[in-house]
C-alpha cells in the first residue's frame, strides 16, 4: 500500500482525501516510478478544491508533475534506477498523477532528470517553468533579444510569470513585471524584474493600439489582458499565451498583427513534442539561476496539500510549492 491523493466523486459531490491505495489498482503504463516529489499547481488547485472541470474520470490522482526513480519498466528506453520526471500528457486529469508515491505510466512520457537538477529542484520548475521556457524559446523564435527591447510580463507572483521573469533576466533581458499585488514587489525584483507594474497597466482602454512600449511580452491571463498587452506590443514583436485565467475570449481587433506586425504565439505544455521538451529541459538546466529558484520554492508534505490548495487559488501563495512525497 501506498500514500495518494485521491479525488472521488459521488453522487455528484467532489471530496479530496489522503488515502492508502494498492499498487495493483495502478493504472495501465509500462513504467513504474517512485515518486520523490512533486509540485501544487494551480491545475491541481483546483482539481483538488473542485474536482471537474479539469479532472476527467473518478476516482484519480491529481498531480500534473512528478519526479523520482524507476522501479519497474518495460520499456526499453527506461530502466530500474534511472532518475525521471514527467510533466502534463493528462496526468491528474485523465491518468492517475504525481500527487502519491507511486505511479505507473508510458515511458514515452518520462524524460531523464536533467544533469545537475535534484528531483526537488526539477518539480520547483515543474509544468510552471517549462511553460515558461517555451514562452522564452517562443520570443527567441520571433527574433527577439536582449537588444530589442524590455519584455512585459503578466502575473509575476504565480509560478509562470516568476519562471518567466528569472529566466528572462538571466539571458539579460529588461524584464517589467505586473502584479496586483504590489508587496510582492522585492519578491519581483529580488527574481530580476527591472520594473514592477499595477495590474491595471494592461487594462483595455478600448482602443486598437496602444503606445508602443514592449518588444515582447509574456501573458498567463488571457482575455482583456492579452488583447491590450498586444495593442502595446512594437513594430514586430511577439506575445506568448499561455494561460486563461480571464477568460477563453479575446476582445481585440486584428490591428496590432496588420499594422505592426506582431505575433501571438500560443504555448501548451500539456501534449508538447517530446524533442522539443528535451531542448526546454535543458536550456533550464543551464539558464536556471539556483538562488533564484530557490527564493522561489516552499516545501510541504503530501499531507498539506488539500489545505495549501484554496489557498493557491486565492492567491495567497507566491511562486512554487514543491510537494515532498519520499
């Protein structure tokens, strides 16, 4: 028997409990891996807190991230011993996820555990810092460098927006940070943001275009947010989207892609190709400032997941919260 998480649901009433569970009732995969750590999402928020819509059948395991050793494998690109992680591919919503001490899954989905990252660190990164690194290998893809210009982007003080901004910084970008929570401005500064912005810098104003301030930007909002950080974006630049937390619409017209331009690149990290994961892993190997990552980091045990998740999607958690399974 084992520790998980469990998300059950009857008669149409969600409850999230800590609960012992047989290895024999783990999912189908070819890869068995004990879990040393995982992470708390904001995705595993509110699968934990609610249940659907992100959690597809019951009961599951929530988890989105996990890393540690495997233990049995039938797959010939895997064996006993090797250090491994996993991120997205529908862990904790369709497949049983991270959020326990075992797991059972496809090694296609596995990759190795990066050279010179412990399994607590590579969670700290987790699915945040991945979607980050592809949003920065996006802007980079679209011409941009450091000499191009200052980089806006939203929601600093989630995990993100965070990785985002250390990772920017650390490539020698001009990095402005926006926020609605304006103590968090040493925090924000402290990862190498330049400028740290009200939340209501990117406010619509109802207009087509706005003043050409930014070279690029990354956004985790969606929604009025995305559409005025395009308006604001210059003559060329890129916007990665990686989030919808203000909505699935974007109200904006198509002037800032025809009269500058710009370029709206959508980033998922969920079914990303697995070479392309590789290449992300590895440039946050070796861009990823350690005491950076590490002012980033809160510990807690499985144990305190449940209660830590509300709090998550209130916003009253900052950065990454590294769940020690092992």
């Amino acid at each position: 028997m084992f520790d998980a998480l469990m998300i059950s649901r009857a008669d149409g009433v969600v409850t999230t409990r800590l609960e012992q569970v047989d290895p024999m009732t783990l999912p189908e995969g070819d890869v068995t891996v004990e879990i040393d750590h995982s992470s708390l999402n904001y995705k595993d928020a509110l699968a934990i807190t609610r249940g659907a819509p992100v959690v597809r059948h019951f009961p599951m395991i929530p988890g989105i991230d996990l890393a540690g050793r495997v233990i049995h494998s039938d797959d010939p690109v895997h064996c006993p011993g090797d250090r491994v992680l996993a991120t997205g591919w529908g862990l904790g919503e369709r497949h049983w996820g991270g959020l326990a001490r075992m797991a059972r899954l496809s090694g296609r989905w596995l990759l190795p555990q990066p050279t010179g990252l412990s399994a607590r660190q590579a969670m700290g990164i987790g699915t945040a810092g991945l979607t980050a690194m592809l949003c920065v290998m996006s802007l980079e893809e679209g011409g941009l460098t450091p000499a191009s210009g200052p980089i806006i982007v939203n929601g600093g003080g989630g995990g993100v927006g965070g990785m985002a901004i250390m990772l920017l910084a650390q490539l020698g970008y001009q990095v402005a940070a926006v926020t609605g929570r304006p103590q968090l401005h040493a925090y924000l500064t402290s990862l190498g943001a330049m400028e740290v912005l009200p939340r209501d810098t990117l406010s619509p104003t109802g207009k087509a275009l706005e003043t050409a301030r930014w070279a690029g930007g990354i956004d985790v909002v969606g929604g009025e947010t995305l559409a005025t950080m395009c308006a604001s974006i210059q003559y060329g630049g890129t916007v990665a989207a990686c989030g919808l937390a203000g909505g699935l619409a974007l109200p904006m017209t198509v002037a800032p892609f025809i009269l500058r331009g710009v370029r709206l690149q959508g980033i998922d990290s969920v079914m990303c190709p697995r070479p392309r994961r590789m290449t992300a892993w590895a440039r946050l190997a070796r861009d990823i400032d350690p005491t950076r990552l590490e002012s980033m980091l809160h510990d807690a045990p499985l144990s305190d997941a449940i209660a830590i998740a509300p709090r998550i999607l209130a916003g009253h958690i900052r950065g990454r919260t590294v769940i020690t399974i092992n």
